[in-house]
C-alpha cells in the first residue's frame, strides 16, 4: 500500500488516515523537517561510520509513505503483523518503523503547534493566551491489557468501566482546541485527584465548566459551572433541572473533543504496547492530530465563507 495509489481515492484515504487529501498535504512539510531532524539526529550524528543510505532500500522510501504508514497504524490500530503484511515489512521491521514514526509524527505536530501543553506550571499561561477565559474539564480512560501483576491489576482495574484502563484529563478551550493535556495515570484515580495532583490553576476571571467527576474541585478565582446533583432521599427543582440541561448543554462539547480525539483506534482498542511512556506518546499525538484537523477544517470554512 503506497500514498501514490491512494492519492486520488480521497474517502478511502480519509478512512484509512484520518485526515483528508488536502490535511494530509498540509502536514507533509513538518513531516518532512521531522523526518530531516531525526536522520541528522539518527544516522549522521559525528562519529558514525556508516554513511545514510548505506545497506538494503528501505520499505518506506517516501516521505508520503512513511507518514501514511503511520496515520494508518494509530487510525485503525492493526497488530503488528497486519501492518507489516499492508506495507510489505516484517513484524519486526514494522515494529521499528511504528516507534520510529511516532516520535518524527509527534515532533511534526509540535511544529504546527497542534500538540496540548503538558507541564501543569504552564497551564495558567497558556490558557490566558485564549481570547474567551472559558474552559471545560473532564476525564478520558482507555482500556489496555489485563497486567500480569498482581498489583498492577489492582491499580489499573477501573471500577467505573469495568476493566483495566488508564486516563487522562483534557481542558479544551470552549470553542476551541484541546490546550492541555494531564500525564497518563492508573484507571482507579479520581478524576478530582489528578486535578489536585498536578495543581491545575487557571487564569483569573476563568469560567470552567465540569461534571460531577470533579465535584470539590474549586480553583481560586475561577467560576465553576457544574449540574447540581439530586439531594439523598430527595428530587431536583424543575429550576435545577433545566439549569443542569443547560449546563449539559454547553459541556457535551468537551464529549466532542474526547470523540475526535478518539477517531485514532489506537486509543478505543485494548492497548497492547508496554514500551515505556508510549501508552502517553500516543495519547499526545491523538491530541495532536484533533487539533491539526480542527485547525484546518476551521480555516476551510473561514475560506468558504469569505467565497460566498
């Protein structure tokens, strides 16, 4: 399978990538200056006698080859074997090639400034660059393989889903991206902890808008908006109910984000890699690429408007 014969099957592109023919084109520049890094970084690093290009013809000679090699691989999530078999690799060769793309993938997004922030010092600046101050909060899990430890069975057994998983917490702008992204953690912690773990702080004047995962959570001067609960042994008025409605509302927007996030099955599939931080590597370059997308279906309709 080749970019050159999917170059003018623009939906099949669409399903196997994620991203259209002109999104994929869009990115090929960054790509491309990843790639140039890694190469300089990799093979022509001082000291190394072996000169780039030396030994048996890659599988993936093209830039557009590689960068579909790996779109594919994080938009369906094929095991390794199968994604071997569609590019003509072995397992093993693929396996290189997938942790090898992911980074110069990665690396691509940051250099279309598309990826989340990710230290929570940072937060309060980056969020006060947002022309709104309005935010929305919540917590995403993703199931992975059952762990062969013991311990780690306990302390990844989500008892919400049902099963092992991992999460992270996503603020997206309201109307906006995603701009900032927590660190991975077991499936068992709150929400609201992971929140006051990394000292989430907000710019003054924020108004952010959770659920009731994060029901306590109240950074200083920031206005939260959040459904009020059904009182024990008690009902809703029908003024609180309509306020939870129109809450509910607003906040389904940060359910959108979560589901374009998750278009790449890489995130929806059990997920089968134990090499370090990847399990987090991918996670911030699904982000990354619903970002992208936004980003330019957002410019496609600015220019379709002004045309009309």
């Amino acid at each position: 399978m080749t970019y050159a014969e999917l170059r003018t099957k623009s939906r099949i592109l669409c399903s196997l990538t994620g991203l259209t023919g002109q999104e994929f084109e869009a990115l090929l520049p960054s790509f491309a200056a990843a790639w140039d890094a890694f190469v300089q970084e990799t093979f022509q690093r001082e000291g190394r006698k072996r000169a780039v290009g030396a030994g048996r013809k890659a599988h993936l000679r093209d830039l557009e080859d590689k960068l579909l090699f790996i779109l594919v691989y994080f938009r369906l999530y094929p095991t390794q074997e199968v994604q071997g078999f569609l590019f003509g690799m072995s397992q093993t060769q693929a396996n290189e090639w997938i942790h090898r793309l992911t980074r110069v993938l990665n690396q691509a997004l940051g250099y279309e400034r598309q990826l989340p922030e990710r230290d929570p010092a940072n937060l309060e600046t980056v969020l006060s660059a947002c022309p709104s101050l309005e935010f929305l909060i919540d917590g995403t899990e993703r199931r992975i393989n059952r762990p062969k430890d013991k311990a780690d069975r306990k302390t990844y057994y989500s008892g919400k889903k049902k099963t092992h998983t991992v999460k992270n917490l996503i603020i997206p702008e309201r109307g906006g991206k995603v701009r900032y992204l927590s660190d991975t953690y077991e499936g068992k912690k709150h929400d609201k902890a992971i929140a006051d773990e990394e000292d989430l702080r907000f710019p003054p004047g924020s108004t952010l808008w959770q659920d009731g995962g994060l029901q306590g959570f109240t950074p200083e001067g920031v206005t939260i908006q959040q459904p009020k609960k059904k009182p024990q042994n008690g009902s809703l008025t029908a003024i609180d109910k309509l306020n939870n409605q129109s809450i509910s509302s607003i906040r389904v927007e940060v359910e959108h984000h979560i589901g374009g996030i998750k278009r790449c099955q890489i995130l929806v599939q059990p997920f089968r890699n134990w090499v370090d931080h990847y399990v987090d590597d991918v996670m911030e370059t699904a982000c990354g690429l619903h970002n992208f997308r936004l980003t330019h279906r957002a410019k496609k309709g600015n220019s379709l408007g002004q045309a009309a």
